[in-house]
C-alpha cells in the first residue's frame, strides 16, 4: 500500500459495525458481537472499530441495566465538522511551534533526524492546507475564508526548505525528501 492511500480495511470495518449498529439498535454489546464476530472480524478489531467511532462521535454507547447499546450519533455531519475544524486548527498552530523549534535545533540533528523531521514536518503542512480547503469547500465553495492561513502555510512551506537549503548537509538531504514528494505525488 502506498503511504498516502487510506487504510481502506479500517474504514470498511468502520462501515460495517456502524451499519450493523444503526440497522439494529435494539441489540446489546453481546448481541452485536454474535453478529460481527468471526463473520467480518475478530472480538479485538470489533472493539478497537467500536472505540474509534465513538471517539470520532459517530455512535454513542448507553448502559440500559448491566448491558450496553450503542446507537448513530443523529447530528454526526455537524460534529464531524467540527472535528475536522479542531484538528486542521490545532495542527496549524502545532506546526508554528514546531518550526519555529525546527530553526533552532535542525543543524545539530544527524542526517536520517534531518530527512525524518523535514519530511513529516512538510506531510503535515500540506495535509493541513488540505484540512483548510476541506473546510473552506464544506463553509462556502465560492470563497476561500482561509486565505491567510493557506498563505501562513506556503510561508511555512517556504521556511522549511530554507532551512533545508541553508544546511550543511543539504547536498545528502534535499533529493531523499524531493523523492519522498515525488511519492505522494504520483
């Protein structure tokens, strides 16, 4: 699998105890598992897939006696918004910081910490500007109402491969991080 493609079993097995769940909200912890497991998979991934839909607030769990439930979450567009609105944003102020860090301490890193940090720290300014167009697209798809964090970023951008460029190892460093863009490209 490519490093950029979703993990596409997660999100299927996401779908699925999110459907079983909304087509039988009636039935207890117990009751789905009979349902899940082994069919689609193992008790483990069922429960890990049963917490992170309820971390991404998409059902909710209620104990009735000494047995659970779980049902959709009946506002989930407007929290999911409001998730993706809290992550781009915490991310964005994130990766300031981290930049502002990155000036200070880039040249005393090895060569591997170099590629590993200016790589990661680039991933994440581009997924971060993707985070801003998703939500300008979701708010009003005629404006763009991030225009100055979009700006921010490509400063960021900028800033990153400065630092980069000005280092002493730049020559063994630029053409592995070029390369790992050339990847999330293709």
């Amino acid at each position: 699998m490519r490093q950029n493609e979703p993990d596409l079993q997660m999100y299927e097995r996401e779908r699925i105890v999110f459907e079983i769940i909304k087509n039988n909200s009636e039935l207890h912890h117990n009751a789905l598992l009979k349902l899940i497991v082994p069919k689609f998979m193992a008790k483990t991934t069922f429960e890990k897939t049963r917490n992170s839909l309820i971390d991404k607030e998409m059902i909710s769990e209620s104990l009735k006696g000494n047995m659970k439930f779980y049902t959709p979450v009946e506002n989930y567009e407007q929290k999911s918004f409001q998730h993706i609105e809290h992550f781009t944003n915490t991310s964005f102020h994130d990766l300031k910081l981290e930049i502002k860090r990155l000036e200070i301490d880039y040249s005393r890193k090895d060569i591997d910490e170099k590629i590993r940090l200016a790589s990661f720290l680039l991933t994440s300014l581009l997924k971060t500007d993707n985070g801003f167009t998703l939500l300008d697209s979701i708010k009003n798809p005629k404006k763009t109402l991030y225009r100055d964090e979009h700006l921010t970023l490509q400063q960021l951008v900028f800033k990153v491969l400065k630092i980069v460029k000005t280092d002493s190892d730049f020559n063994l460093i630029y053409p592995t991080i070029i390369g790992h863009f050339g990847v999330l490209f293709r």
